[in-house]
C-alpha cells in the first residue's frame, strides 16, 4: 500500500500543531489577589456598631491598586459598593489599612497600593436581628515582572453575625468600646482576628507569613538579586553606582573653576621641603587627600537620614521642596554666571587657615579643610546640586555622591602633592576658567526647570507645558552654543580672537542637542529625554498628531481612515497615536473581512499602565505605527469600562455565571472564555474566519518584537 504525503499538508499541519502547543502555553487564568472576608465581632445587638474587613492575600510580585487616590489618575482604584437594605446603615466610607504610595511618572501622579496583604475595612451599624450585607468589589492586581495587569469584580454576603437583644450603642462598655478601637488600629491586629465568612481557600507562601497588613516593605524580587550599586528606587532615574560616577565627573569639572584651579599650586607649595623622607611625603600627601575626602563624606553622612525614601515622597509630591530646589539651581546659575559669589564668612576662613599653619598631622588636616571652604564659592553650588539630586533616593545616596565627588577632587591634590614636578605640565590659569564655570551655569539654570516642572505637573499651575519647557531649554543650550563659540560674552570672560578644535566639538554637540529638541515643540515623542520633560499630554498643540489624523502621506499615513461604518463609543473611547479604529468587536471583525484584512485585537484598559507603556515607547515606533494604521482592521478592547449597556445586550457568562452588563465585564469575559486569559495588554491577530495567526502577545517593550510579530501575522494572512 502506497501513502502518499503532501508536503503542503505536512506544514500545514506542523504550524496549527504548534499555534495550538503555543496557545495553550499562553492561556491562562491568573488570580494573583486572593480575598477572604471577616468581621469584628461574631455577636452584636442591635443599635451596634461593626467593621467588615476586606483582607487580600497578593501574590509574590503582584501589587494590588488602593482605594484613596484619585480615580482620575488612571490606574484602576479598588471600590466596593453595598447594597442598601433595612438591616444596616454605613457608618463612614471604607478604609484602606496602612497602603503604600509611590509617584508614577508615567500617571503623572501619586498613588496608593498593596503588596504581601492588603487590608480594607467598613464600619457598618447593625438596625434589625436579619442582619445581612451584600455587595460588590472591584479592582486591579499589576505585575512588577512581567507587565500584566488584570482587573476583577466580585461580590461578597455578610450574613453570619448573630444578632441578639436590642440594644444600642450606647449599651457598650467601655472595654467593649476600647478593643473596638484596638480593632480599628494596624498595631494591634493581630489581637482582634475577623471571623471568617463565605472565605475563599488561601495558601500561605513562607513570603506572606512574614509579610504583614502594611504590606511587604521590601524590595522587588528582581530588586534584590542584583548589587547593592545597581539597585535604585522606583522613582529614581539612576542606580547608587550611575549617580557615584556623576558626581565623580561633578568632581573634576570642579577642579575646572577659577577658584578651585589655583589651589594647585598653592598645595605644592604647601607640601614641598614639608617631609624629612620621601615615604613620610607620600604619607603626609595620603592624609591630604584622605582629609578631603572625610570632609565631603562627613557633610553626606549628616545629611543621609534626612535625604531618605521618605523624602522620595515629599519630593514626588509636594510643591514647597520642588520650588526650593528649583530656586537652589536657579541661585547656584547665577553665581556662576557671575553676578555674585557664594562665600563663606571671611573670618572663620581665616581661623582654619592659621591652624593648617601647625605642623604635624593637624596641620594637614586643616590644610585640606582651608582648601575645601576657600574653594566653596565654586564647589558649593555642584556639591549643592549632587545634594539636590540625592534627595528621595536611598539612605546611602548623599553619602555616596559625595564620596564620588571628593575622590575625584582629592586625586589630583594629591597626586601633586607626591609628584610637584608635575606642576610645570599644568595650563596656565586664564579666562578658560571662567568659562567652564559659566558653562556649568547654564546646566544648572537648565536643571532648575526639572523641578519646578514636577511642581507645575503636581498642581495643575499651568506654568510650565511641555512646549513652553522645550523652548526654555531651547533657548538655554542655544546660548550655551554661541558661548563656547565666543559669540555671547560675560563680564568676567576674555576676548576670544580665534577658538580652539575642542570649543568646535563642543558647540557642534550642542547644537546637535538643540535641534534634537526643535521637533519636540510639534509633538516628537523625543524619547530619550520622555523622563525629564512634560508629558505629552500637556502640549497645546502637538502638530504631528494633527498630520497624523488628517494627512495621508508617508508610512504614517493610514487607509483606515475611512472606516467601514462609524465606530461604537467613540465618543468616549479613543485609539492613540491618531489610529482609526473600533471598540467593538462585531463591527470590528465585519469591517475585517468587507476589507479584506487581518484584524487586531487590543485587549486593553483605562486603569492599565503597562497598556499606555506599550503605547508610548513601541507604538509610536513609525514602523509599527504605519503596520497598524495601514495592513490591520484595529479594536481596542476596554476590559474596565463601566459603561452600562441596554438590558437586551446582557448575557450570563459561561465561565461564572454571572451577568455581564458592561462593555468592560462583556470584553473581560470575552477574553477569558476564547483565549483562556485575563491580563492586558494582550494583542491577538485573527484572520477573517476569527481564527489566530500567530500566537498572542503580551506586554514587551523591544520594538523589533512587536514588528516581527505584526509581520508574521501579515505574512500567514495573506499565505492563507
């Protein structure tokens, strides 16, 4: 018997083999947060008063959203609704327990959360002995790892408390009242155990036992696996070792300044014919510079505690610190412009001068000290700005910026010191100093936005919107160009005949820099700056998003402007980037198949982070951009919109039974019951029989990926 194999069907065969394989590994129903509930007491009268407690158990790596920032902000706040009945009336609205907050750049906003435990609480007084309260809660859970966010929506019964007597509050004794209180305070829960009801099974990891309600203070997983230097806090642009290093340059552009440069010569002097050996000069150079770098720590160390992550907070948040700081940089530009000097009184100057007069180890100790505060007109405002940046970061980091700044001022001190001769190699001091002290002028008037900005986004002022900030910053380093090209000149500074190749490589880079910035004020994304600049959202008028909605040229240009039929909810829900599209699915895949396209499902949601993340730093790649708008039939899939639909489109879910009401419980469920998963973002790419192309993807940042995966599903469409 003959059996004859087509290759085709074997391939044919072998891809649907392995999208299914590949599916299958994909799907998945994640619950991260896992909830039980309980009560104050087990046994009340009536007239009494009761907390119903909300507790969640969240998973390693998982933090679950809190219910008392700002719903406007954009992650998803947890919310619990009551029914109202005869039985009960809420005493007061529901109480978070000791959340967490951080600041997120992204939200532009400070919010509340949990990890290990979270807990919730409800005051509720007990009117009749048929004591029951129904309800519901909704809410999200986020992954630190892997981008997922997923939210839920459950509904809880309290019905278990016995009701006896009719008694009123006023009933209570006073120890009653007191362990009541005790019930409502985080230090002494462990005293006050709810009584569980209608709970859901929890395991406990070893992680959660140690974890307690104020949730795991501890560092990410991925966090603690790496080096103390590496790690950084989630409000920090840099990690402890990133942040040495510029201070460490901070330290030699120092050395670079009028009044630190001539201190060179002054130290040489200081230590020639000072040693009776060449061992007791090395000795005696040593202390010097170990001197300088104990003073510069000492003013890190002092300063530490203060500068920690609770500063981290305060500085995120609040407009008095932002202000200062800005005025400190703002103060710091024009002391280097040379409008005034910041000195230190003259007369304690002149005492520690006298002492480094004294022989023997004091003496050093007190030269390297009269070195720091006569040099500190020039020092003072870079150590002041490496100050400013250490605030809000960990404990450790004034301490090592300035350990990073002194080692690069005291290296050369001290080599000089060992090696006089070297002195004779040394460029003579002239106007090359004071125009290193004003370049470093205009970083700092520049830095002096980045605070202030923080203040104007936190408050709303208005002052600072992103296209008033670009041409700030414009301005400023195009100055800083016609400077180092002698164009633009200070009281202070030399006349300059001719100028030097490196004051050409520097202006050249400059400038560079400033017509890198020139698109940002038409709405270019400019990416590699998105941490220090306004968000998008506050310019006035970003013209190249206009381009991309009303123009047709290019790969940004897009055939789906005309839709098949107008898309449902538009009027509410919004597609970015300027991509036309839909927010149902049914007009979506109709649409698909009329044009003959593949389509794109964007499972998505307004309290996502992880969702806007792709959005800004791999959709708005033009390559990824010009695919979407031009091979694909788009819809996005809100999971948590909360929009009521018409009582004709309920249906009850196959998967829990429950009614679906909403576009977000109908999209959620729709996600969960085809392809077996509940956390966004989640891209799928089906062909117009609503079959998979390729397998689904989830949240990743590389753009190549995300390319290679929009092609891929190109390229099976059009094969099939």
């Amino acid at each position: 018997m003959k059996i004859i194999i087509n290759l085709t069907t074997i391939r044919l065969y072998t891809f649907i083999l392995a999208l299914f394989v590949s599916t299958m590994a994909i799907g998945q129903i994640l619950e991260p947060a896992k909830w039980n509930l309980g009560t104050s007491a087990n046994e009340v009268a009536v007239g009494q008063e009761l907390d119903l407690i909300f507790n969640a158990v969240i998973d390693q790596n998982w933090y679950l959203y809190s219910s008392d920032f700002d719903p406007d902000l954009g992650p998803m706040v947890t919310e619990f609704t009551f029914e109202p009945n005869d039985s009960y009336e809420l005493v007061g609205g529901i109480r978070p327990i000791n959340p967490q907050k951080k600041y997120d750049d992204l939200w532009e906003g400070e919010y509340t959360y949990f990890k290990g435990k979270g807990q919730f609480r409800q005051t509720v007084k007990v009117l009749s002995a048929d004591f029951k309260v129904t309800g519901s809660y909704s809410y999200q859970v986020c992954s630190d790892i892997d981008g997922k966010c997923i939210p839920f929506d459950e509904e809880f019964v309290f019905d278990k408390v016995k009701v006896s007597g009719t008694g009123g509050s006023e009933d209570l004794s006073t120890a009653e009242t007191e362990e009541k209180e005790e019930i409502q305070s985080i230090e002494s829960e462990e005293k006050s155990l709810p009584i569980p009801i209608e709970t859901k099974p929890i395991e406990l990891t070893p992680g959660d036992k140690e974890a307690d309600v104020e949730g795991d203070q501890s560092p990410k997983a991925d966090e603690r696996s790496k080096p103390l230097l590496s790690q950084r806090s989630s409000t920090d642009p840099y990690s402890l070792l990133a942040f040495m290093i510029i201070a460490f340059l901070g330290g030699l552009a120092a050395l670079l300044t009028p009044c630190v440069f001539p201190m060179i010569p002054m130290t040489v002097s200081f230590f020639t014919g000072r040693a009776k050996s060449r061992k007791q000069g090395v000795r005696n150079a040593l202390l010097y510079g170990f001197s300088i770098i104990l003073i510069y720590t000492f003013v890190g160390s002092i300063l530490a505690p203060f500068m920690g992550p609770e500063m981290a907070n305060v500085l995120a948040t609040h407009w008095i610190p932002n202000v200062i700081f800005s005025l400190v940089f703002l103060i710091f530009a024009l002391s280097f412009f040379g409008l005034f000097e910041i000195t230190l009184p003259s007369g304690f100057v002149n005492k520690i001068d006298k002492k480094a007069d004294k022989g023997g180890l004091i003496g050093i100790f007190f030269m390297a000290f009269t070195l720091v505060l006569v040099s500190f007109s020039c020092t003072g405002p870079i150590v002041g700005s490496i100050l400013v940046e250490s605030a809000g970061g960990q404990v450790l980091k004034p301490i090592l910026g300035m350990l990073g700044f002194s080692l690069a001022f005291a290296i050369p001190f001290t080599l000089f010191a060992i090696f006089p001769e070297w002195l004779n190699t040394l460029p003579k001091s002239g106007g090359w100093l004071n125009t290193v002290k004003v370049v470093l002028g205009f970083i700092e008037l520049a830095f002096a936005l980045k605070f202030l900005s923080v203040a104007d986004q936190a408050y709303h002022w208005g002052l600072l919107d992103r296209e008033v900030y670009l041409a700030l910053w414009i301005v400023i380093f195009g100055m800083l160009g016609f400077y180092i090209l002698g164009k633009i000149r200070l009281p202070h500074d030399s006349k300059l005949e001719t100028i030097g190749v490196g004051r050409l490589i520097i202006s050249i880079v400059i400038f560079s820099f400033v017509v890198y910035l020139i698109p940002g004020m038409f709405g270019a994304p400019l990416k590699s700056l998105a941490g220090d600049l306004p968000p998008m959202s506050t310019h006035d008028f970003p013209l190249l998003d206009e381009v991309r909605n009303n123009a047709g040229s290019g790969v940004m240009a897009s055939t789906n402007d005309a839709l098949c039929t107008p898309p449902k909810y538009d009027d509410f829900l919004h597609l970015p980037h300027g991509i036309k599209g839909y927010f149902d699915y049914e007009q979506a895949i109709q649409c698909a198949k009329e044009k003959n396209k593949p389509l794109f499902i964007d499972f998505t949601g307004h309290g996502c982070v992880n969702c806007r993340e792709m959005e800004a730093r791999v959709w708005s790649d033009p390559e990824v951009l010009g695919i979407l708008k031009n091979d694909y039939i788009v819809v996005a899939l809100y999971v948590d919109d909360k929009t009521s639909l018409p009582e004709t489109s309920w249906y009850t879910s196959s998967y829990d039974d429950k009614v679906k009401k909403t576009i977000g419980k109908q999209n959620a469920d729709f996600q969960i019951t085809k392809y077996n998963n509940n956390a966004q973002p989640f891209y799928v790419l089906l062909d117009n029989e609503e079959n998979l192309l390729v397998p689904p993807k989830a949240y990743d940042l590389d753009v190549n990926n995300f390319v290679d995966f929009l092609e891929e599903g190109k390229k099976n469409f059009q094969s099939r």
